[in-house]
C-alpha cells in the first residue's frame, strides 16, 4: 500500500496515521459509517475529490482491511462498505465530531459541500456524545431546495440518522436553505437565535422548546 506518511516511531498512535492518516481517509471511513455507498454517491459526497484520489484511497483502505467491496450476483454496481474492523472507527470519527463541533466550527465557504444527510449524522453523534435525550421518542425533519430532505430519529435511547424505511410523521419540520441552516450549526447564541429567526418551522409548541434547548437558543431569542 503505497503511503506518502511515515513517522519512524514505535507507538500506536503514528502507526495509526500511518494507516488512515491519509488525505480523504477518514472521511470517506466518515461517510461509510452511514452504510454501503457506490462510487459516485462517495464522489459526490466529498466534493472535491477527484475519481483518481478516491480510487487510490479505496484500494489503501481495502487493502488494509478497513473497507471490502458489497456486490451482490446479477448487480452490475458495487458498493462500498466498512468491514468490523474499519466500522471500529466510529468512536474515533465521533471524538473528531465532538472536537470539530464545540472547537472549529466556522461559517462554510464558498465552494464547500453542504449535505444535509452529512450534518444531521454530526448532529446525531453529537448529541449522543454529550448525552442529550428527549422526554420521548421523536424526529426531526430538514428540507433545502438543493438536498433530498433528512431525517434525524432519537428512539429513547439514542439519536441516529433516518433511513429509507417509510417514516412517522416528524415531531418538527425545519424549512431552509443550505447556505443557511450551515451558518445555523455554526453559530453560537444571538448569532444561532437570528439565523433560526429566518427559518421555517412547523411544530408543537414542546417541539419547538426542544429544538432550541438542543441548539442552545438563547430563550426570548
């Protein structure tokens, strides 16, 4: 496996970067976590990779037992997936996740990807990192012009990203645009409370208080 990063030191810690270390890798290891995924929804969720990068960094990650390929007999396409030892790097993506959110969250610039499957999944690790939960079971719902809508589902005990299966009706309703709903995950207090301020919101009073009190909207905001 060719590696453009050698430390020289024995610890676990270099001899990990040395294996995932890599440029993408840990994103597309980030993107997996969600499930298998073809080559062009992974091109196409990292933006500004190129086919030549991410095949390179595919066959790293296969041959080092991180991901296998998932093609079924009679199904042209094959799909990616993590195997148990690449799927043991939640925890890792997660911690980053925590770091990322509460240390270098920023406004997004122009020309960066803003996918709200990929938000609400940070969102979800987020929240079950820091413990928040919800009286009961619930969902949430975001819809931009640009993105498919999605779903984040918190069950009682955890919140996870919803899949295809045929969901409730959600809890609460967030109508935005992509642009704004990023500027929204990265502010903090009056800044958070008047971009929400522009947003569509549709449900329960409960709902709404919940949704605020897990962003931190400042109350009479």
């Amino acid at each position: 496996m060719a590696r453009t990063r050698t430390y020289n030191h024995f610890c676990p810690v270099a001899r990990s970067l040395e294996v995932i270390g890599e440029k993408w890798s840990l994103l597309i290891v980030r993107d997996l976590l969600r499930g298998p995924q073809r080559f062009t929804d992974l091109l196409r969720g990292l933006n500004n990779i190129t086919p030549k990068w991410l095949t390179l960094r595919l066959r790293e990650l296969e041959s080092a037992g991180i991901v296998e390929r998932d093609q079924e007999p009679g199904r042209k396409e094959v799909r990616y997936r993590l195997t148990e030892k690449g799927a043991q790097l939640g925890p890792v993506i997660a911690a980053l996740n925590v770091w990322g959110v509460d240390h270098a969250m920023r406004p997004p610039e122009p020309g960066e990807g803003i996918l709200l499957a990929r938000s609400l999944q940070a969102i979800a690790s987020y929240f079950n990192s820091r413990g928040l939960k919800a009286e009961v079971p619930l969902e949430w719902e975001i819809r931009t012009p640009d993105n498919p809508p999605a779903r984040i589902r918190f069950d009682g005990e955890t919140w996870r990203l919803r899949g295809e299966d045929p969901p409730p009706a959600p809890a609460l309703v967030v109508e935005s645009d992509a642009q704004a709903w990023a500027e929204f995950l990265a502010a903090r207090g009056e800044d958070r409370a008047a971009v929400f301020a522009r947003m569509r919101v549709a449900g329960g009073d409960d709902a709404v208080a919940f949704f605020r009190q897990a962003f931190r909207i400042p109350v009479g905001a």
